[in-house]
C-alpha cells in the first residue's frame, strides 16, 4: 500500500514539473489555466514599473521600414497619461514596432506639448493630427490606413500593455498559424490601484478558433435573442492587410461622418466579415481602465440610438446573407422612435430589413410590430 503510495507521489511531481513547463504559445499551461494569480502578479510589477516612468530594458529606440506591429492610440486631451501608455509599450521586449497616435483634436496645450516630446524621445513614433474632432472610429481607421506594420494592435488612451511579452506572444501565434485575429485576455480596474477583474469572456479554451462563416457573425454570438459575446477592439492582434480591408469596406463616407460611440463593435464586426479567422490565447494583455468619464459612459441618449441604427445597417450591408437578419434582432432589440434625424434614418433601414429577400417574414412582422407608426406616417 506504501509503495503505491509513494508511485503515485512520484507520478503527480513528475506531472506538475512536465504540466509547468509545457509552452503554450509562449505561455506556460500552468500560468495560463491554474495560476492567473501568477499573470497577475507579474502584470501588477510590470505596469508599477511604467507608472513610475521606469525603462526596464534601456534600449535605443530606432525606426523599421517593416515594422512587425503597428499600435494605434487615439487621444483626446489626455495629457501625462499618454506618457504611461508609450512606456508600457516601450518596456516590451519586442521593439520592432511602430507607435501611431492620432490626436484627435485636443484642445488642451499640455497634450500637443507631450506628443512632441514624446515623438523627438522615440522616432517610431508617428502623429497624426485630425482637423476636427472626429471621433474614435474615424480616428482608429487613418491610423489604420497610415500604418505599416505587419499586425496591428489598438490601445484606448487608458489603457496599459500588462506584461513586458505581449507583442512577442501575440506576434509568434499569430505568424505560427497565419491568423488574420489573436484575440487575448485583459483585466479591468476602475483606477490604478490594481483592483483586477477577469474580462467577462474568459471562460472562452486556450486556443480557441473561430473561422468563415461562423466568424462573420462572431461578435454577435446569439441566436434569436440579442446578445454581445466578444466586441472589444482593442483586446486583439490584426494581420494589416484585413484591417484595411475592413477599413475600406466600411469606407470613408461612413466612418468620416458617424461620430460613434460603438466603435468597438462596428469595427470588430466589420473586420470579422473580412477575416478567414480567429484565435484566441489566455495570455493577460491589456489593463484596461474603466472610468465613469469614458465615452461609453457620457453619450448622449439621442446620439446612442444614431449609432445603433448605424450599427443595424452595417450589419445588413456588411454581413453574410444568412446573418443580415442580425439586423434586424439589433434594431428590434435597441432602437425606439426618437428625433426627426433619427427616425428618417430608421426609416431607411426598416425599409432595407423589409425589401431583403435573406431576412425571415417572422423578423420583418416584429419591425411592422415595433415602428408601425412609424412606416404608416410614411406610406
């Protein structure tokens, strides 16, 4: 009985060793599926070293033709804050990169004075200056359109790179396996004291693919019954040439108009209708700061229901046949009759819903049923 005992010892130690060890994408299984702690401790150093302004690996900053990755940053007065987010990304050890930050018209001296700062301290930087406040959507997609890098990665201007290798393990699973998305984890805390929360998707296996046509649809995620799965933009890795794919299938006259506050999931989506496919790694990327003065919290109603008519269109104008009736479980979903403008746009996309030959009459009958008013008034 003892000696089956001390076998069986034997047998878990040498497991837990070979289990520790076993690489997954550059991250050890153990890490990855039991020990978050461990991720998280190792995010909390890291990101306490770049808030201190601390550069871990001393390098010498220096331009690519062919960067392998490209981080756009969209910024609206930020300030000093900017200066965290660049060094969280300069402390990676992966310096192949280039930095695009467009300046979304800021208003405050302090902002502009950072960037050139910042900009004549590391030259793979690059501004870009919008005219006007256009918003992220447009702000995102010249970045896009600018960009040279091989994969692109976006960053909001409060959010933090959480670990010195997340470039590199991005990179190298995304090449391994001629991915067109590397979809990651990342943590949320409303400040920076490090209160940490799992991302609401993170239940989704190690490895995890999504491909066409599945994949179309996959920011969706639902059935008959309306629901997001995973719609963060700025959690990802995209190879370049889909990005800008999806960039100009959005085109100019929509993203230069729509000053949008879901930018998130009209550009993931978009992007999703042109990708062949979609990994996912537990790797802790991204910190995210939640605040109460985000844009996701401070748009206006009126403005909110624009943007959900807008997203209804593109999801019928975009999406596969078999998905355009997503378009209409949206509108249906999150839309009410509001403003003159507004309404006359939603009349414009019920009409789409109803004339589409691939939308089932069960989904066209709950339009009728929701904005009858609305078609009768209209003839």
């Amino acid at each position: 009985m003892v000696f089956f005992l001390i076998i069986l010892i034997i047998i878990y130690k040498l497991y837990y060793i070979i289990e520790s060890h076993i690489i997954l994408d550059n991250i050890t299984y153990k890490e990855n599926f039991t020990s978050k702690n461990k991720a998280f401790e190792k995010g909390k150093k890291y990101i306490t070293l770049c808030l201190k302004g601390i550069l871990i690996n001393n390098q010498k900053f220096q331009i690519s033709k062919n960067p392998k990755v490209t981080i756009i940053i969209p910024i609206y007065n930020t300030g000093e804050l900017i200066k965290l987010i660049i060094r969280s990304i300069q402390n990676q050890n992966f310096s192949d990169i280039e930095i695009i930050i467009v300046n979304d018209n800021s208003k405050d001296n302090s902002t502009v004075q950072i960037l050139e700062k910042l900009k004549s301290e590391d030259p793979r930087i690059v501004i870009l200056n919008n005219q006007k406040n256009m918003g992220i959507l447009y702000s995102r997609s010249i970045g896009v359109l600018k960009s040279k890098g091989e994969y692109i990665m976006n960053l909001d201007h409060d959010d933090f790179i959480f670990d010195e290798d997340v470039f590199d393990t991005t990179y190298k699973s995304a090449k391994r396996g001629n991915f067109d998305i590397i979809s990651f984890a990342y943590v949320i805390s409303k400040d920076y004291n490090f209160e940490i929360k799992d991302n609401w998707y993170i239940n989704i296996p190690h490895n995890y693919v999504v491909s066409q046509p599945m994949l179309s649809s996959y920011p969706l995620f639902a059935k008959d019954k309306f629901r997001y799965h995973d719609y963060t933009i700025w959690a990802k890795l995209y190879k370049n040439s889909t990005y800008k794919k999806a960039v100009n299938f959005l085109t100019f006259e929509r993203y230069s108009v729509f000053n949008t506050y879901n930018e998130d999931l009209i550009g993931l989506f978009t992007i999703c209708n042109v990708a062949d496919n979609y990994k996912y790694i537990r790797k802790y990327g991204v910190y995210h700061k939640d605040y109460v003065n985000s844009t996701s919290h401070v748009a206006k109603k009126e403005k909110t229901i624009y943007d959900d008519i807008f997203f209804s269109e593109i999801i019928l104008d975009l999406g596969k046949n078999q998905f355009k009736k997503y378009g209409a479980i949206f509108l249906n979903s999150r839309v009410k009759l509001s403003n003159d403008e507004n309404n006359q746009y939603l009349l414009k996309v019920i009409n789409k819903i109803l004339n589409n030959k691939y939308i089932d009459k069960k989904y066209k009958k709950k339009i009728k049923l929701n904005f009858g008013e609305l078609i009768m008034n209209n003839g």
